[in-house]
C-alpha cells in the first residue's frame, strides 16, 4: 500500500487491486473516522479528504494503516436488472479482440453477476465489476466525441452504462433504454455503490415493462423561481455576455452518485460578497464570466460586487449614471439599472443581493455545474429573479478586503503547487520543465479547467492509469503533454495521471486567471510517498 500525496487536506491511498480499494473501503465507512469529509473509491484507490484541523495528517495514515487488508464484504445491495439490446457498434470488434463470436460475447455478459464498485466520470456513471474476466478488453485507441446515452461498454476488467450522451472511449457492446441518471428520482442514479446487477437480452423472448419512474417534485431547479407578488423585489436581466450562473458553496456528499462538489470557482469572493450585504456566507449569489451583465431593479434591494474588478454603473430612473465602488454594499432603488463591464483583471465577479435569491436547489445545492449538466438554468434576458426578504438583525461587514490581487492578461502568476500524486509517472526532465517554464492560459478554459500551453511533459509511465478520483486544483496531463488545471467543475475521476495540485491557499486564485496570462508553478514539497507493509509506515 502507498499513501500518495495530494494536498494538506487529501491523500491518496493506493492499494493492489479493486478488491483491496473496496474492502478498505468498507471498514473505513462502516465506522466513521471524525474529520474524515468524504471517501471516493476508484479501481485501486481511495481519495480521502479530510479535515487537518479535525485529525492529522499522521493520525489518519495510522488509522489507514490499521483498518487495512481485512476482507471484502460480500454484495448486498439491491438486484438491478438492466435489459440490453446488443446492438453496439464495437460488438463485432470486441469479439475480434477476444478471439470468440459476438454470441459468445453476449452470453457471457448475460450470465455475469456484477456489482456497483464505485461511481464517477459523469452522475450515475457505474463502474461494474466482477464480470467474466475473458471479457477484458483496452479502451479505444482514440475515443468518440459523444456516446449515446444508455450506450453499454466495456473498459478493461469492467462493464458500464453511459447516463448521458457525452465523449467516451469504452468499446460499446449494446443500448438500454433504462434512465440511469433522473433528477426527478431519489436516488437520481439508477446505480448505487453496492448494488448487485444483471444484463437481460432484450431479444432473447422475454418481454420487459419500463416502469414510470415516481417524481418527487421541485428536484430539477430549471431556473430562478416564479414566486413573486406586489412587495417582492425582483431583478430582471436586461443583458448577459457569457453564461451568468447561480453558485452556492457547492454540493457535499454526493460522491456515490457520481456528482463533485461544484461551486463558486473563486469562494472567498462569493463568501465576501454575501457578507457585505449581511447574508450568511452560503446563501446564493450569481457568478458573472468576463463581465458584460446589466439588470434592472424592481422594487429596493443591497447588491456587493466582488472578484473580478468590473467597472459597477448604476442608471437611475432619472437618467443620472453612478460608477459604484467595488467591494462595498450599494443600495439600489426601484428602477436603478445595474452593468457590470468586462473586467480589467481577474474572470469572474460575484453579485450577492440581500435576503438572496429565490432559487430552488437541487441536490441540496444551487450550484450550476456545467460538466455534469446539473443546477439551476443559466440566466438569459429577460429572466426575472426574484429575492428573499432579509432575515431581521442580519449583520452586514464594512471591512471585507480582496483576498488577493486579481490577476491581469498577460501578467505572470505563481501558484505553489504540491507535487503527486502521479509525479512520478514523468521523467525527470518532465518534473524539472513543469516547475521551471511559463505556461500560456489558452481560450479553451472554462469552469471544468483551464487548458495550458507550453513545452509537453514526457512520460516515463505510458501504461493506462486505472480510474482514480481528482479534486479541484489537479494538474492532469492527458497524452498531448499539455497539462489542463482542474477548476470548480471538474470531472469526480480521471484515468490521465495528476502531476501535482493547487496548494488550498491558491485554488481561488486560480479561478481567476484570464486568459493570455502565465503561469508558473512553485513547489512546496518534494514528491513522498509512503510505503505502507503490515503496520508499518
């Protein structure tokens, strides 16, 4: 066992096999560890994230250690029948590689008992094991652009079933018409850490009934609530340049459906600008991309704008213009027309609104997260958003600062960085041009990451990394060489190796960043990892 480094409050602990990842995985959850904030699971990994105030680095390891190479529960969770038509459009190559018929393939998938080992890439995406191991086949050399959804693949030791139409590179063997992601269930993933499955031939006789899924209504937050009446203020978009998103602290704990955390790419920004107008930190605000955003207010409110430096310009109904300060609490009157104008330094800006904005969660959170395609609708003009009256007594802060200096196009940012936990997957020279160079933010960036450009990072590992959870800040470097900066968006697990991550006191300005900047990274350690044997560290 290895424990690999990711960051002061992660690790990443690396074990034989799946068998091994899920049994420690077990005694792990079934007896809590106080400061332990959530276990993802991966084809031999475990990412624990934790809180170094709560327990130790040290503390953990020993705890790791101990609980360490017991057995593996046996499956227990529900059975899930999935009816499958084997239509797939590698079924044919799929059975060239594994020198056997397409029959034989079909057969033995049917006749497979599998269970739910861990979830990721996308919500209710399953990684199934415990198929017939002469059904292992590699991934696609080069992956497809969109994958049906409900497409079945293989990939290596396991089976899946893609949720959604997205990019992908399983060898895809049938369909199923079974809904395997719903927001409007509960659970929204059909598939669930433990359950156990079986795939039915749908052309083998049988006939199978797809039942009507039960709602649960006010699940699928498609936007800014209606509820408006005579004394409710109201802003309406009059414009919007780049999407205009609703962000909260993001979503915890929804690992098992596949789901990240989202939220605010840059939260001490969204944190400061709720403060300012006396809202506790958590509650909603809008995050604005590059600026280009105006409203008007109907009926009177309190707006703070941080982050990005956009200049704030108030119209009122008499015509007369204001340039608002920045970082402040700005009254608003009935009429008063509010535009942000792209900024001058930094990406995104935060408005809060006092009381907050009236918007339905989903999944526990407002968080729009545009990789998982799950959160409220962005904003377009002519929406109208309604805003919560202001608890009384709420306390308003007249002292909130930047937390840092937003960064300009073309200036140089140095972000420290922890290396691993894949650094040592990079030649030498590799690990020395990735903390020596400046690295060009390029326009393909958004809120899943920033892609850079520079000299390419060679390997010295070329095998296929097995699935493995990331957080927001890793520094994965696909097979271009090119590394991509994982932002608040970013996938819940990858199978490119994480040269390093963000250290936590730079992540927010990492999301900051515009494009045309550079960056260069400085380490604040050395890649360690610790080799576990028996109870030894």
């Amino acid at each position: 066992m290895r424990i690999l480094p990711v960051r002061a409050d992660a690790m990443l602990v690396e074990l034989a096999d799946l068998g091994e990842a899920l049994a420690l995985f077990d005694a792990l959850e079934s007896a809590p560890v106080d400061g332990i904030r959530e276990i993802v699971p991966a084809a031999r990994t475990l990412l624990i994230s934790f809180d170094p105030t709560a327990i130790s680095d040290e503390a953990l390891v020993q705890v790791v250690t101990e609980r360490a190479g017991g057995e593996r529960k046996a499956a227990s969770g529900a059975l899930v029948e999935i009816p499958v038509r084997y239509d797939g459009e590698d079924l044919v190559e799929v059975a060239g590689i594994l020198g056997m018929s397409a029959d034989e393939v079909v057969r033995l998938h049917v006749e497979s008992d599998y269970v739910v080992a861990f979830t990721g890439f996308a919500p209710g995406f399953a990684y199934l094991a415990g198929g017939d191991p002469r059904l292992s086949v590699p991934r696609r050399k080069s992956p497809r652009t969109q994958v049906p959804a409900g497409s079945v693949g293989l990939a290596g030791q396991f089976s899946g079933v893609y949720p959604k139409t997205s990019p992908g590179g399983w060898q895809l063997i049938g369909t199923t018409p079974l809904a395997m992601f719903d927001l409007d269930r509960t659970p929204a993933s059909l598939l669930q850490p433990g359950n156990r499955v079986r795939f039915r031939d749908m052309s083998a006789g049988r006939a199978y009934e797809i039942a009507t899924v039960a709602k649960v209504g006010g699940a699928d937050g498609a936007g800014a609530s209606a509820k408006e009446n005579s004394s409710t203020a109201v802003i309406e978009i009059l414009s919007v340049g780049l999407p205009v998103l609703f962000q909260d602290l993001g979503r915890m704990g929804q690992a098992s459906q596949g789901i990240s955390m989202s939220g605010a790419v840059d939260r001490a920004s969204c944190k400061a600008a709720n403060r300012l107008v006396g809202n506790p930190v958590e509650v909603p605000a809008l995050e604005i991309a590059l600026g280009a955003l105006s409203f008007r207010m109907h009926g009177r409110g309190v707006i703070a704008v941080t982050g990005a430096l956009a200049d704030i310009v108030i119209a009122a109904a008499d015509g007369s213009k204001t340039l608002a300060p920045h970082h402040s609490a700005i009254a608003l009157d009935d009429g008063d027309v509010v535009s942000l104008s792209v900024p001058s330094a930094g990406m995104r800006s935060y408005l809060a609104l006092r009381g907050g904005f009236e918007v339905a969660p989903v999944l526990g959170s407002v968080a729009t997260d545009t990789l998982a395609q799950i959160g409220p609708a962005r904003l377009a003009k002519g929406d109208r958003v309604a805003i919560r009256p202001a608890p009384a007594g709420s306390v308003v802060s007249v002292s909130e600062m930047p937390a840092f200096d937003m960064p300009r196009p073309c200036e140089l940012v140095v972000l420290d960085v922890v290396m691993g936990p894949r650094t040592d997957w990079f030649t030498e020279r590799a690990v020395e041009s990735f903390l020596a160079q400046e690295w060009n933010v390029t326009p393909q960036s958004s809120r899943v990451g920033i892609r850079l450009a520079g000299e390419a990072l060679e390997r010295e590992n070329h095998d296929e990394l097995p699935s493995e959870a990331t957080v927001r800040g890793a520094l994965q470097v696909p097979a271009s060489g090119q590394p991509v900066l994982f932002l608040a968006d970013h996938p819940l697990t990858g199978g490119y190796p994480v040269i390093a991550n963000v250290a936590g006191h730079h992540l927010d300005l990492a999301g900051q960043i515009p494009v045309g900047a550079r960056i260069r990274f400085n380490a604040t350690s050395r890649f360690a990892p610790r080799i576990i044997s028996g109870k030894r560290t």
